[in-house]
C-alpha cells in the first residue's frame, strides 16, 4: 500500500513538472510573439511615415499640374510697330498661369520641352512678319505676305516650334516689320499664339 503511494505521489509530481514546462515553454512563446508583434508595428510606423513624407512631396512639387495655354488676338493692330510684343488678350485656355495676357509673355514654370504654335494673319494688301522670341532670342518666324497687288486677300501662315526653357524662361512673340511699308496683324481671334509642356526634365 505504501509503495502504491510513494508511487501515485511520483507520478504527480512528474506530472506537475511537466506541466510547470509547458508552461514556461507557453510563456516563452508568447513573449516572442509580443516581440516580433513590437518589431511590426514599429515597421508599420516607419511605412506609414514615408508614405506622409512621399505624399507631402508629391503635393508641394510646383506645377504638378499640366501647363498649357492658348490666347487669341482680339482687335486688329494696325501698322504694328518694329519689334512689337504682341499681347494676345483673348485667353481660351491658360492651364498653369504661365500665360501673361497683359504683356504677351509665358514663363516656364518648370524646366522641360515645350511646343509653341504661332498664328498670324494679315490684313489685305498689307503683310505681317511675327517672330517667335526665348529670353530676347530669335527662335522662329512666320509670315503673312500681302501685296498691293492682293488688296482683298488676307493671308495666314503657322509656325510650331519645340524649345527646351529653364525654369523662368520667357518665350513671346514679336512684329519684325520687314515685309512691306506698314504690317497689320489681324484680330478678331484670326491671329493666335499657343504652348503647351511636353515633358519635365
């Protein structure tokens, strides 16, 4: 009888012991999952604070919109004078404010390729002669030729041309006078000036 309960009281205390390691086994593996679950979420934070400073980038880069303009003559310039800026005030589309209708210029926002169209049209029997203008540089020119010999004809020609400005680049159009004794430049929106960015650098 006494050996059966030496025994019983063995068996219990190995049972305990056992259990005793479960449970510290148990106890070990949760403080690693604590840990590694620590570890996450300090990566989430880190994630997540990237993303707020890659977003505040994004949103404070200037003119991250498209840039794009175009702008008609209104009225008719008559005998437009030798190097005339000229001010295409009928704004259509001036998506950046880049476009200055007051003094017929556009500033590059950004530095980048951009595409400028040029429109003129002249008056009959006389000719218009605009050139296309960066920083005070002949780019490109078009010209409308009327003579004496067409006086009820009016004459359009285009010009495009593709330039590669820096931020604060100034690109207008100018009058060079050198096709007959006064030029005219026609409004009513038949003269017109348009640029648009074609891709950032």
């Amino acid at each position: 009888m006494l050996r059966y309960l030496i025994l019983a009281i063995a068996t219990s205390c190995f049972q305990y012991g056992s259990l005793a390691a479960d449970v510290d086994q148990l106890q070990q593996e949760v403080n690693s999952l604590k840990s590694q679950m620590g570890q996450l979420q300090q990566t989430i934070q880190q994630m997540q604070t990237q993303l707020n400073a890659s977003s505040a980038l994004v949103h404070s880069v200037p003119h991250a919109q498209p840039i794009a303009f175009t702008a008609h003559l209104s009225k008719t310039i008559v005998s437009i004078q030798e190097h005339h800026h000229v001010s295409f005030d009928n704004v259509i589309t001036n998506i950046g404010g880049a476009y200055n209708k007051e003094t017929g210029h556009f500033v590059a926002p950004v530095f980048g390729t951009y595409a400028f169209f040029v429109t003129a049209t002249n008056t009959p029997g006389h000719s218009t002669s605009l050139t296309l203008m960066k920083n005070g540089q002949w780019q490109s020119v078009t010209l409308a030729h009327g003579t004496a010999s067409t006086p009820s004809q009016w004459e359009t020609s285009t010009m495009c041309a593709m330039l590669l400005l820096n931020e604060g680049d100034e690109v207008w159009v100018q009058n060079e006078s050198k096709f007959s004794t006064t030029e005219d430049l026609d409004g009513y929106n038949y003269s017109s000036y348009s640029g648009f960015l074609i891709q950032r650098l």
